[in-house]
C-alpha cells in the first residue's frame, strides 16, 4: 500500500470511529455543566453549586422578608437548577389610560415576600408582606427550569431585535418586541423579560427571594415601603461576598440545557405538525450564542424554543405590567426542558400541556385553533415531541 | 520654660485640636465634596418640581429600588442633549444621574436623558 492508500485508510477508520463515538457518546447528567469548560471554571461550577443550595438562617442574612431559605429550595426537581412547586406573588399598578405601568418598587414590589423571619414577625405581627393598596393587579409566578439558561444569557441583543415584528409588517398576526429593563437595555430573563442579564436576575433573586443582600443588590427590601425596624436584621451588608455571588453566577451560567430526547416516529410526526400550525414563530426551535470569554458559551446553539420576545397573550391570561410589558404580554416560555415541567404557563395555573395550548390567546389565538382542529392522533404526537424537548 | 514660650506651646495645642475637631465636624456633616460621586441609570417614575426633586426607578434584577434625588440651582440638566430646566423633565424618561452619595434625598450634581428605547407595539 502506497502512503496515499495509507493515508485514506486511516482517515476513513477515524471517520467511523467518529461517527460511532458520537452515536455512543454519553448523554449529559441532568444539572451536570456544559460540554467544553475549562478546569477552572468546572472548579467554579462545583462551588457555586455549593453556593446555590446553601440555605441560609436569620442569623447569614435570611430575611427579614423572603420567599426560600435557598436558591435550590424552589429550583429543585429534579435536580438542582431544575423546577419547584413554589408560586410566589407580584404586583403592579397599570393605568389602562395613559399605559403607565408602576412596578410599585417603593411600596415593597414587584415581589411580594410570603415569609417573614421570626424577629420581623415579633416586630410588626405580620406573617407575610402585606399588598400594597395601590397594586391594581397581582400575579402568580411559578418556578421554572433555569437549565441551559446561561446559553440564552449570551445571544446576543441583535438576534433578539432581529426576531422582533412589533408592527406585524409580516402579517401573520403575530407581533413579538422586546421588553426594556428602566436603563433602556433590552431584556430577556423572567416571564415579562424584564431582566437584561442571568447575573443580574441572581443577584436581585438573592435580595427578593432570600433577603441576602449583596455587592451587585446591596440593599434589603422595604416592608410595603417603610424600611426594615431597627434591630430585626442585624447582619451587616452585603450579606454574601462578591466571590460567592460570582461562584452562584457561574453554577447558574454553566448548567447544560437538558439533552433533546431521541425523537420516536411519532414525535418526529409531533414536529412536523408543531412547524405546520406555526407555534415555531414565537418558539423559535434555536438561537445562536455570541462571542463570550467562556468557550463553551460561545457561537453555540442553543435549541431555547423561545424567541425571548413579548407577545400579548390575550385577556384572560393577563395579570400585572412590568417594564414595557403590558397585563396581557409575556415573553415566550421556553420550551427547552418543558418535559421536567408538571405545571405549565407563567402561573402555574395548566396541569397538562394540553391545557396550556389550549389557554393560548391573543397572537396565538390561531395556533390554538390549528391545535383545536387536530385530530386526537395529531395531538398526541405534537405532545410527543414536546415532551421531547 | 519662659511664660512666652509656655504661651506659645499653648497656642499649639489649641491650634491642633482645633484642627481635629474641624476635620471630625467635616466628616460628620459629609460636605458634598467628601462624598464618593456615583453614577446610575434609570426611569423617572415622579417629579416635585417645587422641591426640586426626583424619583428613578433602577435596580438588580427584580429587586428594585426608587432612588430620591435633589436638583438644586447648580445641578445640570441636559434633556436631548440640550440644557434645560427641571420643568421640563418628563416621567419616563430614562435619565443618567450623577450624584453625591449619602443620605437619601442624594444631591445630584448632573441629570442628563438618554435615548429611550424603540417601543413601537406598545399595547
């Protein structure tokens, strides 16, 4: 055999090699990291794990007002990262006239704490935060997932704004546009998109969930407005360090999105009808990452099924405003990991998938009537492919 | 030691501790110029154009705070890039603050806006 001969010999060994590794590869464990870090930041991972599911007590910081002692507390199922059975308040004040919307954060909102630390309640005999008069509306929140969602942290701005159609020039019906956090920066995180950055979303969850107070959301949460009484939260500021808010940052942004399931032939079938009834237009089945100094972050897709745009989602699911958000919008709900999910839409308030189609609304009305026309076996393999995700 | 020179030993010390007592009293009223300068970005969600004062809405995430400023006489306001008086200063604006840091309300030393984002759709 001349060299040659050698050469595309052992080029086409490793080709089948590859191609069966690939085949063989092991999927990711479940609230495991991202392919491709480096040492040091699968270090980081590790403690900020740690980091994530610490549960503090008053005497770390806790409270005075909060909803979980511990990140992992509400995300939990079934690992941590993963979704919770908690469902928490917010609130607003939106004027219907004017469109004026008021997170109402100097009277205690968005979030409205359900749990009080026992100083607190031996202070002012309150069990919870108590709703502002001025709310004229309050919202039910749900746990989600946050799996993978350091993938969605690094799209770019510029692939969001290039999804948005807020005039409905296409004429499809659908008109998705991206919510502004009070600086003017597009947002992406949370069911209204307030939130520009997944740090950000952290370190505030800290504050309003744990009270734990922090470098990046240095001050606690009034009650209802009026500040904390003296005495019932003796910890000093900030009640987590600068290191270990980065640790929690990093275990968040490095968690691996769940692996896509094999598709069966009926989901196969599920994804062709999910395409044929337009649900991809709000559920953009990927986004591509931009440049990051992480690599495993950078210029991947990330099948999110989201476009992270607003869409007006009808009456009867709207709740509270938020940013430019109004009661009836709401950033599309990736679908990535929904299969984890045992309630579903911002609330919780769907117990099956199919209950959460059918109460699409407003831009999605006439994908729900496509849905409504299915035939049982077409519904069953949507679903099957949903569940694959 | 001379009565003058015991004189001038006094006179000293009362200069020293004068000194003290007027480096204590500085720090314990925070003049202006002690203070750090700081910076913010956010929403004007009210304006008390008789106190001269406004509310902005910033924070992290969904923690978020209303930051109270006061705009005295020497404060400079820039709307569209054009200076301008407090008058005419809008509720949500997105403005960039500089101010002193201390107790609330904080004295701002310039408001300028910054382009508001497209919200073409708004509902």
């Amino acid at each position: 055999m001349n060299r040659a001969a050698a050469g595309w010999t052992v080029a086409a060994g490793l080709a089948v090699f590859g191609l069966v590794a690939a085949a063989c590869a092991p999927r990711h464990e479940l609230g495991g990291p991202l392919d491709g870090l480096k040492p040091d930041e699968l270090e980081r991972f590790d403690a900020g794990r740690t980091v994530f599911e610490r549960a503090f007590a008053p005497e770390t910081g806790l409270g005075p007002l909060f909803n979980a002692d511990s990140c992992a507390e509400c995300h939990e199922d079934p690992v941590a990262g993963g979704v919770g059975d908690e469902v928490e308040v917010h609130v607003a004040a939106f004027d219907p006239a004017t469109g004026a919307c008021d997170p109402l954060a100097g009277r205690g909102g968005p979030v409205i704490q359900q749990m009080v630390t026992p100083a607190l309640k031996a202070a002012l005999g309150i069990d919870s935060e108590p709703i502002p008069a001025a709310a004229s509306a309050r919202a039910h929140r749900s746990t989600p997932a946050i799996l993978g969602f350091g993938l969605i942290d690094a799209v770019p701005d510029t692939a969001i704004e290039a999804l948005a159609d807020p005039d409905d020039r296409d004429g499809d019906g659908i008109s998705g546009r991206p919510n502004h956090f009070f600086d003017g920066r597009i947002g992406r995180f949370g069911r209204k998109a307030l939130v520009p950055t997944l740090r950000e979303f952290s370190a505030g969850a800290f504050v309003i969930e744990q009270g734990i107070t922090n470098p990046d959301a240095p001050t606690e949460e009034t009650i209802g407005g009026d500040p904390i009484p003296a005495g019932v939260d003796p910890v000093a500021e900030p009640e987590l360090t600068a290191e270990s808010l980065s640790r929690a940052d990093d275990f968040v942004r490095f968690l691996a999105p769940p692996d896509r399931q094999p598709l069966s032939h009926e989901a196969k079938a599920g994804r062709a009808i999910f395409e044929s009834m337009q649900c991809q237009r709000c559920h953009v089945p990927f986004l591509t990452t931009g440049d990051s100094p992480v690599k495993a972050l950078r210029y991947r897709k990330v099948y999110a099924y989201t476009d992270l745009l607003l869409h007006d989602m009808g009456p009867a699911l709207a709740d509270i405003c938020l940013g430019d958000a109004s009661p009836s919008e709401f950033r599309t709900a990736p679908l990535m990991g929904i299969r984890l999910a045992t309630t579903f839409l911002h609330d919780g308030r769907a117990t099956t998938l199919e209950e959460a189609i059918r109460l699409h609304d407003g831009e999605a009305s006439r994908s729900r009537a496509r849905f409504a026309a299915l035939t049982a076996e077409q519904r069953q393999s949507l679903l099957a492919f949903l569940r694959s995700l | 030691m001379s009565q003058h020179e015991r004189a001038a030993q006094l006179a000293k010390v009362g200069l020293a501790a004068f000194l003290v007592i007027a480096v204590h009293a500085g720090a314990a009223t925070g003049t202006p110029d002690d203070l750090e300068l700081k910076q913010t970005t956010g929403t004007v969600s009210a304006i008390e154009t008789d106190a001269r004062q406004i509310s902005v809405i910033t924070g992290c995430g969904h923690a978020l705070r209303v930051m109270v400023f006061h705009a005295d006489a020497a404060c400079r306001i820039e709307i569209d890039g054009v200076v301008a008086p407090l008058t005419s200063l809008r509720r949500g604006r997105i403005v960039t603050v500089r101010y002193r840091s201390g107790p609330e309300p904080y004295i701002a030393e310039s408001i300028a806006t910054i382009p508001s984002p497209d919200v073409r759709g708004r509902r």
